[in-house]
C-alpha cells in the first residue's frame, strides 16, 4: 500500500514530511551544541545541559501550543464560526504568555540564588581574610 494513493494523500504528505524534519532539527541542534561543549570542560558541559533543558522544555511547549490549537482554529474558521476561532487562538496564546512569566520567574529565581552564593563565598573569603589578619598571619 503506497503512502500516495490519490493528489490529497500527496499534498498532505508534502506538508507532513518538513514539518517532521522541523521536530527534529532542535533535538539534533542540542546534540550537536552538547558534543562541542563538551570538548570545553565538565562546568561548561553542566551549564549546557540546564539551557538545554530549559531550551527543549519551551520548544516543546510552543509546538505543543502550535499543533494543538491549529486543528481548532481551522475548524472553527472552516466552520463558519470566527469567533470561537479567534477564542481558540487567544486563549492559546494567553497560555503561551502565562507560561513564559512561569519561566522568567524561575530564571529570576536562579540568578537570585547564584548571587546569594557568589556573596556568601565573597563573605567566607572575607571572614577567612580577617581571621588570618587577626592571627598575625598574611
């Protein structure tokens, strides 16, 4: 049984092969960014793989945002109903927004962290430095 039986069966897989190439080029990318990196060093390595997650956790966000509302959208519209269309697609994209200040928020909660640390150690060298002082030492 030929995948292309008829000229709908054609179009269709016209537009399903790029989009499936579209997938799979991300995963590919942090593959490849990975094998670089890693030739760097295992700090850099480790600061790679929390963007990656953080970079494949929002692609898979936005595809799954791209091909769950599309369908909906277009039957709506194809329907004869704009409204729920644009209902669809606003809601969709309100989605997308919350999702995205959830993320701001925990890249400003990361950086708040790793201030804190750099000025606990800035203070641990500090304290170190005083007591060095205080002893008579360098």
């Amino acid at each position: 049984m030929s995948i292309r039986r008829d000229d709908l069966d054609r179009r269709i897989v016209s537009l399903a092969i790029p989009a499936l190439g579209t997938l799979a080029v991300e995963p590919i990318y942090i593959l490849v960014d990975t094998a670089i990196v890693g030739r760097l060093g295992t700090d850099q390595l480790a600061g790679m793989a929390i963007a990656s997650t953080i970079l494949l956790t929002v692609a898979s966000i936005a595809t799954f945002l791209e091909y769950g509302v599309t369908p909906d959208v277009a039957y709506a519209h194809g329907a004869g109903r704009p409204h729920e269309a644009r209902t669809a697609a606003g809601d969709a994209l309100a989605l997308a927004f919350e999702t995205q200040k959830k993320y701001e928020h925990v890249a400003e909660q990361a950086e708040i962290l790793a201030l804190r640390k750099v000025g606990r150690l800035e203070s641990a060298q500090m304290d170190e430095l005083g007591l060095r002082k205080a002893a008579g030492g360098r």
